[in-house]
C-alpha cells in the first residue's frame, strides 16, 4: 500500500464563543481550505481546547436551536456536558463519552454544561463534528445514540503502545459502536510516549487529524504539536502516527458525499429551496417544542 502523505497542518485559529460555554477554534468550513465540499462528510469541526471555566450557579451553553439535514457528534475529553433536543434524545456525558444526534427531518436542541460541573467549574475540552447526510437520508427521522466510554468498542496496540477507541468505522477487526448512515471512521488514538499505530484508509476518503493531547510525528517524518489539524492527500491509503510524549489523536476519515451542499446557519440541505422550506418548517412549529 502506498503512504498518505500530509497536504496541510492547520494551526488552530483564534477561539471565538459559541454561546456562552463553548470556546472553540474552528477548523472546518475555514480560510485553510477546509470547505464543507473538501471535508466531506465531516462538515463542521469546532474544538474547544482545554480552558478552565470559573464555577457558575446557572449552566453556561447554548440555548435552544434547530438543526436539519446532518448529524452532530459530540465527543468529550474534560468536563461534562447535558443535552436535550425535542425528539426526546438527551442525557449527559462526560470524560471519554461521545453523544450522537441525528438531526435529519428536524429538531430542536439545547446543550448545556452539566449542572454539577457548572457549580464547581473546571477544565473543559470537547469536539463538535457535523456529518452531512445524503440527500436520500436527509428528511429521515431524527434519532440520538448516546455512547459512553465503556461501550466503545477498543483495539489494544501491541508493546503497550495504547489503545485506539473506535467510535465509528473500523480498526484492524474491531467495528466501530455508532451506527452510521455513509462511511464514517472516527477514533481516539490514546497513545502512550514512544507508542506507534498505522492507520489505513481508501485514498478517496477524506481524511484528517486532530492532535487533542501531546504532541505527534507523522511517517516518521513531520511533528505536529498539541491542537493543530492535519489533512491528508487524496491518495495513499496508510500513514503513521508515532507518539513523542503521551498523547491522544482523534482519527477521521469518511467517504465524501458528493452531492450539492446548500448550508445556512444550522440547515445544510442541497438546494436553496430546501434551505427556505426548513425555515418555514421551523416557523410552523414542525420540529417539535422543547422548553429553553
């Protein structure tokens, strides 16, 4: 098999808020290049590096919104977060857990920081993904897998290299826990100092990687520091990561969906019409109600 070589490293660009408990760097759709057509199916990436949030009596987060037309995926790494969207999905999930709305025809939602959490503040560290939907799944019926730590399913590296936690996909023979509706990888490489794991993808796939701890080399060759975004070329199909201190890595590769994306505010559809029919949909109270 042929390597994939690095196409960019992605230095993580100033952090805005979004809401009031999210302080993210975003890395896709953004000036790197990293268009929603280039990232495909990964369509939004925002990161919310470690940042220590000073205890609050009432939960910092976003209040309620309407999404359609793609899946959102939160993946926890510090601090704990609640969820509640008004097809009756939601709970909380905290280090390691990774929630997993399905948004299709429509739903409102909210997040917040879990209420204990908020009383006593702390280190906060997330990843929200979009995954767009193809155009037959778009107006599906929405659905939430909530998945904690102990029910994603590992793969142990050989000589204590670490583990590769496989949230969707697969690694060697172990299948990823999400059920996805395209070919979605995405997995944690917690790797210890010194660990190594050769990842292999179809060179079609989009792929990328996200340094969340430590600091990496990859084939051997580049060193990419805590925080910064790699994308990969469109051909190859195996590459390595090479841990220089503890670390952990979150692993994405997808086949693109290549169909037109119409993306506005919290819809991504295929066409402008559909775009304004989600607007009426809202308007008409067709996704449901849920209280702020």
């Amino acid at each position: 098999m042929a390597t994939k070589n690095i196409e960019l490293v992605a230095t993580p660009k100033a952090p805005h808020f979004v809401g009031d408990g999210f302080r993210v760097h975003n890395f896709i759709p953004s000036g790197y290049h990293l268009n929603m057509e280039r990232m495909s199916p990964f369509i939004m990436l925002d990161y919310n590096s470690k940042y220590n949030f000073p205890p609050s009596i009432v939960p910092k987060g976003v209040g309620v919104h309407p999404h359609r037309g793609f899946e959102t995926v939160t993946i926890a790494y510090q601090g704990k977060v609640a969820h509640h969207d008004s097809a009756g999905g939601g709970g909380i999930i905290g280090e390691g857990d990774v929630q997993w709305m399905t948004a299709a025809s429509g739903v409102l939602h909210k997040e917040y920081h879990e209420e204990e959490f908020s009383k006593t503040g702390g280190i906060f560290q997330m990843v929200q993904l979009w995954v767009n939907l193809p155009a037959k799944d778009k107006m599906s019926a929405p659905k939430y897998q909530a998945i904690s730590n102990d029910q994603i399913n590992k793969f142990e590296l050989p000589d204590n290299a670490g583990i590769i936690e496989v949230i969707a996909g697969q690694y060697q023979n172990v299948k990823g826990t999400a059920s996805t509706f395209t070919p979605v990888n995405m997995q944690n490489a917690k790797l210890n100092k010194g660990g190594k794991a050769t990842f292999s993808f179809p060179a079609h796939y989009n792929t990328a990687l996200l340094v969340i701890e430590g600091s990496i080399k990859v084939n051997d060759t580049e060193i990419i520091p805590t925080d910064h975004f790699v994308l990969f070329e469109n051909e190859g199909e195996d590459f390595t990561v090479e841990a220089l201190e503890n670390a952990i890595v979150l692993v994405l590769s997808g086949e693109p969906i290549n169909e037109p994306i119409y993306a506005h505010g919290p819809f991504v559809m295929n066409t402008k019409e559909e775009i304004d029919q989600a607007f009426d949909d809202v308007n008409a109270g067709k996704f449901g109600y849920l209280e702020n």
